[in-house]
C-alpha cells in the first residue's frame, strides 16, 4: 500500500496517487486562471464606459440632458476622425462604439439579414442605397427639428433625389471616384478610363487593383465607353459583364477599397480610387517622394457619390444620434473631421476656410464646376441584380 | 543457411562503414531542419512585435523605433473594447464548453450503449463541417429565434435576456466546435484508464458522487485543463462564426483586426498583439509550473497543454 | 426506471435508482442539436431555394437544384474556386506531411529526453498567438517594401521588390504555415508513443536506416499522420482568412465566396448551395483518400507477403 500526504491511503500504483492530489493545484491554477482574465476583461470594459451628462464644453450651443450611454456606429473604415468621437464622449457623454463594413451591399446584407436584431443606431449609406433602405424598412424618419446644424449645409446638398426633403438622410460628405499610379511603373499619362484599362492590361497587368464595390466595378466600362452608368439595358449589362469577368478580372491583384496607402508602399502600380483615399496616399509620401505618384479625376464620365448619416429604424439611442448629427455639422468640427478624411463635407463656407488652414492637396477634395459636370450619381434600380452579380463572378474569375 | 549469410552480410555492410559518420549525418540533417522549422513558425511573430515598435501610422511602412502606439494603447477604446469581448466571450464559451464537453465525455468511455454511434457521429459531423457553414447557419437561426440573442427593446437587461446578446451569440457560437473537441479529449482520457480503480470505490462503499469527485475527476483533469485551454484559445482565435453574429458593439478582437486588414492596417493592432501575445505566454507558463510542481514531467506538461497527453 | 443492473447491486441492495447510461451527456447533445443540426438542416433547406427578386434574400416556393447546377456550371467562374479551393488544400496538407514529419521524427526520436517538453512547448507557442495576426506577420514580412525584399535587393538576388504577396504562392505559404503545427502535434504523439525497442530489433535482424524506417517507423506512424491529415485538411479547405489576408483577389477560396454570398450578393440560396457543395467536396475528398490509402496498404501489404510455401521446413 502507498503512503498519501494526506494520510489516505490508496491501493492504487504511486504514479496515480501523485496524480490524484494534483487536483488541488490544478482547482487553484483553475481559478487563478479564470479570475485574472476575467479581471482583465473588467478592467477592459471599465475603460469603455464614459461618463455621462457632463457638462459641455467648445461652441456647439446646449447640451440635451437625455441622452443615452451609448452610440453605436455602422461604419465605415477610418471614416471620421478618432479624436471627434472622443470629443463627442466628453462633451454630450454617451461612448461611441464603431463596426466596420466595406460595401454598401454588405451593410443591407447584414441589416436585413438582422430583421432589427443588429443593434446599431447610425449608418452611413451612399445615397442612391436609400430608397431600397426605405423600401426594406430599414430607416427611420428624420425629425429635422432635432438638427438646428442643418441649416449649415449647401442647399445644393441637400433634398437629393433619391432622398426628397432629406426624410431619412442628412449629407456627410461627397466624393467621386478616379485612378492613382505609380509612375516609376506607368511611364504614360491615364487621362481617361480607356486609358485605364489599357494600362491595367499591360504594364499594370498583375498590379492593378480596383474597388471592392460593384457598381464602381462595372463603372469602369460603361465610363470607357459612353453608356450611361445606370443602364438597364439588357445587351450593355451582358457586354459589361463579358469585358470585366473575362477580360479584365484576370489582370486584377485586388479588390481594394482603400488602395491609397497601400499604392504608395509598392503594392500595386495602378488603382481605382476614390478621392479622399488618393489624397491618404499622396499625404504619406509627400516629404519623401511627392512626385512619383499620381492622381487623375475618371474621365471623360466618373461618379457622384453622397454618404449621408441615417438613423436606422431599429436604433435604441435615438437621441444621442441627433445629437452625434448635429455635432458633426458644426462647421469648426466639419473643418477638423475633412482634414482627417479628405472629402468635401458639403458645409457652408467649408472650402474657404480649408484653404485658410492651408491643408494639403484641396485640388483633390474640392472640385469645380466642370468637373462636377463630368458625374453621375448612381442608382439601385432593376440592373442592381446583375451589377453584384458581374463583381461576383469577377472576384470568382480573378481568384482562379 | 543462406538466409544466414545473407544477415551477416548486412550486418557487416552495416558496420562498413564508421557508424558514427553514418549517424552524424542524419542527424545534423535533421537537427538542421528542426531549427528551420523553428526559424519558420516564429518568422512573423517576430514580425509582428518589431513592427510593433513602427512609429509611423501604416503597420507595412517602417518609419522608425518609437515606443508611441504602445503608449496610445491605454486610450485606445475600440481596442480595448474589443479585446475585453473576446476575453469575456472565451471565458464563457471555455466553461461551457469544458462542463458540457466533460459530461458527455464520461459518458461515453463509461456508459457505452447503443446512444454512443449517434452521437459519435454528431460530434464527427461537428468537427468534419467548415466553420463558414455554421457561421451562416447560426446567423439565420438567432435571428429567427432571436429570445436572448436579439437585443433588448430600450437596452440593458431583463428576465428574457440575463446576459448582453450579443455575449450570448458568441458563447453558443465558440462552444459548438470547442464542446466536440473536449468530449473528444476527455473521451480518449477516459478510455484509457482502467475502470478498476473506480470500481475499487465502489467497492469501498464510496458513493457514485464520491468516486466520481475522489477518484474520476482528479484522474481525468489534466484532459479536463487541456480541454479548457484549447477551448480558450479557440474562442480568442476565432474569427469567421465572430464576423457573421457579433452583436453591435461587441466586436471581437479578431473581427476588428479582419476588418482592419481590408482597410488600413495601423501598428497600434501589432502592439496590442505584442502584449496579447505575452499574456498568452504568462498565462501557458503558469499552468505549465502549476502541472510541474504536481509531478509531471516536462514532456508530459508540453503534451498536456497541446491537448494531446 | 433504474438502469441496466451492475455486479455491486447484487451485493449491496440499498443501491440507489440511477439515471439512463446517457443522461451525462444530454447537455451537450442539446446544445449540438439545437446549435448545429437544427441551423445546419435549416441551410440545406435553403439551399434548394432561390432568390425572388432584388429586396428579398431567400425565397423556398419553387423548390429546385438550380442553384447547385449554378455553382457547378462549367462555363461559369465559381466551379473554377471550387477546384482552386481543392488544390490549395490539398497541397497545403501535402507540404504540411512533408515539412512535419521529419521535424516530428527528429523531436520524438533523436532529440534527448530532457529538452523534448520545451522544444515541443516552442511549437505550441505560435499556435496559441492569434491566427489572424500570424498572417499579418506574414504580410509584413513578403510586403514590397518589407524586410525580405530589400534584403534580397540588396543581396543582388532580386531586382525589382519581392511580389509573392497577393498571388497564389502566398496563400499556399500562410495555409501551411498557420497549419503546420497541427500535423506536428499527433505526428509527434504517435511517433513519440513508438517502441524504441522495435526499432532496435529491427536493427539487430540486420534492416538499413532507411528500411527500418520504411517498415517499422512509418507503418506505427500512421495513426498520427492519418490524423493530422485530416486536422489539417478539413479546416485549411474551409479557411478562407488567410487566403484573404494573402492572396488579395487570388486563392479565392470556396469559404470566401460563401460569405460574399451571405455579407454581399443577399443571395442566402446560393451561398447555403454552396456550403453544402463545400461540405460535399470535403466528405469526397476524404473518401477517395481513404480508397487511395487503403489501395496503397493492400498492395504493400501483397508486397511484403513472404510466401513460406518455398521455404525448406527443417525437420523437428
């Protein structure tokens, strides 16, 4: 018989014996494990919460006392200013928290695949995907009355088409839609999309990227060739799809929606861009190559796009996201918030003042009037189907 | 015999030649590619925690050593939120997972029936589906139930919804496969010790409860540890089931840097990684202490924490 | 209702009514039924339907295998990713067995005993970092302007910066990375649980290295190698992260278009025609491996038979 430290005894072979009073050690180990990560993640989430209904600070008139603890976004990436979201938490109080989809598509897709589960507050669409929000019922009516800041907007920016008396949306800034390359690489001028896809198909072949979006995708042939972008007609959808999937997908390295910073690194040598994003890129070499890389505006035809703040219909914090629009109109916050992203935000007066800070690069973000001739704005109408349908098969054919 | 000569022959072609030459060789060769090996699965951790020293504000361009992202860190609250989820939500699907993993594994090294085939095959059928197919299927399925996996009207908590919904969708969602992976390991433990100690107890007059608390669980810990461990580390991993039914505002740390992977990478992600990583070594060289100091020996800790002891 | 009587019972009579031999494990099956079987059925469902028009994502009114016929159609670009999907894999867990083995063999065998526990915890260590981040390391390392191209530029070995980021061979390089240790680990449990003394006597009967190793080590091998073939397998062909990581817009793999199915297209049919295509291609995959592998073993196994019918029997 075998001796046990705690004078039991055990018929049983001394390996097995040690391993019984293990236990003891091991329950503790157990514990101590269990309770530092949950301590750890305590600690994690007593960062998070803010404190709520301080006293405001900064010009942006009073602040409502009922708002609620928190706000959360449907976002894009790196789509405003960090420290505005900070300066929201400190001075109307409730936390900001911030998921991230890359697509328009994907964010309907998430939503309604949600059916009012997914408890986000604000989202952040491209104009012409609101009246298929409206149609899912995925968007709440605006009260304009809680936006006094909306007055600050040009009139041209607001009562868009596809939103008649902004009911569901309320501008956020817009933006259009060119190419950027690496002229070390592409030793000729892009001036317009035919141009584009002659280069992406030889020096830029393998190198090329393009949005990750699909109406920008099919954009690129419809723009090169003179038909009008929000076709419905049965044989330019089939041409479209023909040239993309089969002759274009194949000299594609990515789809990437923000090819900027990536471009300038080295990893591709030819991408469609939207401007904002160029402009990210161009800012990150201008001390150490500014020349080397260049941007050029979609011609002879690009797009006009419009993201706008929405308020989904679902949202639980339907106050503190007023009160998130009406912070971010404030022209000084305007001003702060088009420096960190690059487009223009559509404000009053907003471009005078940019070039009054003497921010970088402005001939990127404001446009005139000859060039806003040159867009279009989009639409989701009965070619939507099959426009997600090309990106698709394209991502499939570019893969193989 | 010539079945004789011909050994002898061998052996002596064996030992033609010096044998020490003749094993040296072999054995730099393979001690060669060990440290290759090794060479190769550190390669981008190191990557990683030098990287995270880039001062500049893009993870892939190097701008120089700077210590800046780590001291951002603490004000960083999307990161910290986010790694504070998937802590919470790997402690929670690591104790699920390990309870109802451990049950079912006693049942079936002890009490083997007719049942066993079944659900044998269901948890081969668990672990045999891509992680994709459950991601999609648990997303249609919370939604059509939603319960306590739909977020509460006006927010907080009530009687239906004990816990943030979202927590709950990851718990269930990171239990699945960790729960079939732990009745795996505690099964083949079980299996392989002998039931005669167990009877032994009873013949002892211990009770069923007595036995199972003096005698099966002390012995079938370790498999229990490694279990809990795996399933830890799998819920902290896991990505696709997080990306498809994350609840808003409570993304996981790996979701995060998914997303960030599609936009821009920022070297603060290497940096809270960095200290992730070296929590994760604390953590390992805790138990691994813990398991020596019980009367393990080295290899028998290494082969516990990989789950394979 | 008591349970099925045991030996004890006979001799102690105040035994107590005990619970149905399964009873330890409902939770777990109740948790997997309704978490696993009822969703996963609910897809199969699915994906027999289709997609009614632009706002609605699913629609099981007309049921069909159109959209099976869809993913499958030749003359469309998904059968492609599935075959591409087929191929990495397939090659990842190839490169996984090539690399792992002798490395397991060198740990389980020729490392001494002492270091044995650390150097396997060194293995365990990478895996217990984060699988996304581990890729991410991988990206920073193969970037245009990352560590490895400029040391090789500035070696002379290359010319112009590294591109195998974004292209196939990256991917199939992160899937064998991020898998690797899960082919060492069971390789080294059942190499590791291997006899010495087996391998010694078939030294002592006079075998070379390399037989030795052919009919001893490697045929006691096989439950490790088996099974990390399939730890390795099932998951790489459903991973689709480090292919996104990687691979930019090639090494799309099937995981990938799945999720674009549901986070994009709202194509819900198609994409649960595709998963279950996925499913398929595996379960397949794995039978005619296993055909193959049991072919192999039959025909070493006539091989090695020693037909003793020739053999003189020395009288007794």
């Amino acid at each position: 018989m075998t001796e046990h430290e705690e004078g039991l005894r055990v018929l049983a072979p001394r390996s097995t014996a040690q391993r019984i009073s293990r236990r003891y050690f091991l329950q503790g180990s157990a514990v101590a494990l269990f309770s530092s990560s949950v301590l750890l993640a305590a600690c994690g989430s007593d960062d998070t919460t803010g404190g709520g209904g301080e006293s405001p600070s900064g010009g942006t008139g009073g602040v409502p006392t009922d708002l609620e603890d928190q706000l959360n976004f449907y976002h894009w990436a790196e789509y405003d200013d960090p420290k505005l979201f900070k300066q929201f938490t400190n001075d109307y109080g409730p936390t900001t928290k911030i998921d991230i989809y890359a697509s328009n598509e994907e964010m309907i897709a998430k939503l309604s695949a949600a059916q009012g589960t997914s408890g986000y507050d604000i989202v952040v669409p491209t104009g012409v995907y609101i009246p298929q929000m409206v149609q899912l019922d995925l968007l709440a009516e605006l009260d304009l009355s809680k936006i006094p800041n909306f007055s600050n907007l040009e009139t041209q920016y607001t009562n868009q088409p596809w939103d008649p008396n902004n009911a569901h949306s309320v501008c956020k800034d817009w933006g259009s839609t060119g190419y950027i390359w690496d002229t070390t690489i592409i030793k000729r001028d892009i001036a317009t999309w035919s141009d584009f896809i002659d280069v992406a198909k030889n020096e830029a072949s393998g190198s090329t990227s393009v949005l990750d979006a699909p109406a920008d995708l099919c954009g690129i042939y419809f723009w090169a060739n003179g038909i009008p972008w929000t076709t419905t007609n049965q044989a330019d959808l089939d041409a479209c799809e023909q040239f993309t999937v089969n002759d274009l997908a194949p000299h594609i390295k990515a789809y990437d929606s923000y090819p900027g910073i990536a471009l300038t690194q080295g990893n591709y040598a030819l991408s469609q861009v939207w401007n904002g994003d160029a402009r990210q890129g161009l800012i990150a070499v201008q001390d150490k190559d500014p020349n080397r890389y260049k941007w050029g505006l979609g011609a002879p035809k690009t797009e006009l796009w419009m993201d706008n703040w929405c308020i989904l219909k679902e949202a639980q914090d339907v106050n503190a996201a007023y009160a998130w629009i009406n912070f971010i109109l404030t022209p000084e916050i305007s001003l702060k918030d088009l420096e960190f992203h690059g487009y223009n935000t559509g404000i009053k007066d907003v471009k005078e003042q940019a070039e009054a800070a003497d921010l970088p690069y402005l001939d990127i973000v404001f446009f005139d009037d000859a060039q806003v001739a040159t867009m279009e704005a989009g639409a989701v109408n009965s070619a939507q189907q099959q426009i997600v349908d090309i990106w698709d098969k394209s991502k499939a054919a570019s893969g193989a | 015999m010539s079945a004789g000569t011909v050994t002898t022959a061998r052996a002596s072609e064996a030992t033609a030649a010096p044998p020490r030459h003749k094993v040296d060789l072999t054995n730099i060769a393979l001690t060669v590619w060990g440290v290759l090996v090794y060479v190769f699965l550190f390669l981008p951790i190191v990557m990683i925690v030098a990287f995270s020293f880039n001062k500049g504000r893009a993870l892939l361009a190097w701008e120089g050593f700077g210590f800046d992202w780590y001291k951002g860190l603490p004000h960083n609250d999307v990161i910290l939120g986010t790694i504070s989820t998937s802590l919470k939500a790997a402690v929670g699907a690591a104790v699920i997972a390990t309870v109802l993993g451990s049950l079912a594994g006693i049942a079936l090294a002890r009490r083997p029936g007719k049942w066993t085939i079944l659900f044998m095959a269901l948890v081969f059928l668990v672990l045999v589906t891509p992680e994709i197919v459950d991601a999609i299927s648990l997303l249609i399925w919370y939604v059509r139930i939603k319960g306590p996996f739909a977020p509460v009207p006006g927010g907080g908590t009530d009687l239906l919804h004990p816990v943030n919904y979202g927590l709950l969708r990851l718990w269930v969602g990171h239990a699945l496969f960790a729960t079939a992976v732990v009745t795996l390991i505690v099964r083949a433990r079980l299996a392989g010790l002998d039931e005669s100690l167990e009877e032994a107890a009873a013949d002892l007059y211990a009770s069923p409860w007595r036995t199972f608390r003096q005698i099966t669980l002390p012995l079938m810990l370790p498999a229990v540890l490694a279990g809990a461990l795996l399933s830890f580390s799998l819920s902290l991993d896991n990505t696709i089931i997080s990306t498809f039914v994350h609840g808003a505002g409570a993304t996981p740390w790996p979701v995060y840097v998914f997303s960030a992977v599609r936009s821009i990478l920022r070297p603060e992600i290497a940096a809270a990684s960095t200290l992730l990583l070296l929590l994760t070594l604390v953590a390992l060289g805790l138990v691994a202490l813990v398991l020596k100091r019980s009367g393990d020996s080295a290899e028998d800790v290494a082969r516990t924490m990989a789950g394979a002891g | 209702m008591a349970g099925t009587a045991t030996a004890g019972d006979v001799t102690r009579p105040r035994r107590r009514v005990r619970a149905p031999r399964w009873s330890l494990a409902i939770p777990a099956w109740v948790l997997l039924v309704s978490f696993f079987v009822i969703p996963v059925l609910w897809i199969v469902w699915y994906s027999f339907g289709e997609k009614p028009n632009l706002f609605q994502t699913i629609s099981t009114e007309h049921l069909s295998f159109g959209r099976y016929a869809e993913s499958l159609d030749a003359t469309g670009p998904f059968r492609r990713v599935f075959v591409g999907t087929l191929q990495i894999s397939i090659l990842g867990t190839l490169f996984c067995l090539l690399i792992g083995f002798p490395f397991a063999y060198w740990l389980a065998v020729r490392v001494q005993q002492r270091w044995r526990g650390l150097l396997l915890a060194l293995v365990i260590v990478p895996f217990w970092t984060n699988f996304l981040v581990r890729t991410i390391g991988w990206r920073i390392l193969l970037g245009p302007q990352g560590p490895l191209s400029t040391l090789m530029q500035n070696m002379g070995l290359r010319e112009s910066p590294l591109a195998i980021l974004d292209t196939r061979s990256a991917v199939q390089l992160g899937v064998v990375y991020n898998y690797l240790p899960l082919m060492i680990l069971p390789l080294f449990v059942a190499l590791d649980r291997l006899d010495p003394a087996l391998r010694e006597a078939s030294k002592d009967l006079g075998a070379g290295r390399w037989r030795t190793f052919r009919q001893v080590t490697l045929p006691l091998a096989m439950p490790g190698v088996i099974a990390g073939t399939l730890l390795v397998f099932i998951p790489l062909t459903g991973d689709y992260i480090t292919a996104q990581v990687l691979g930019g817009a090639k090494g799309n793999m099937a995981g990938r278009m799945v999720a674009d199915q549901f986070l994009v297209a709202q194509n819900w049919a198609r994409g649960s025609a595709m998963a279950m295509l996925l499913i398929l291609m595996i379960l397949l995959t794995l039978g005619i491996g296993a055909l193959i592998g049991l072919g192999i073993c039959a025909l070493v196994r006539r091989a090695r038979r020693v037909d003793l019918s020739d053999v003189e029997t020395v009288p007794a």
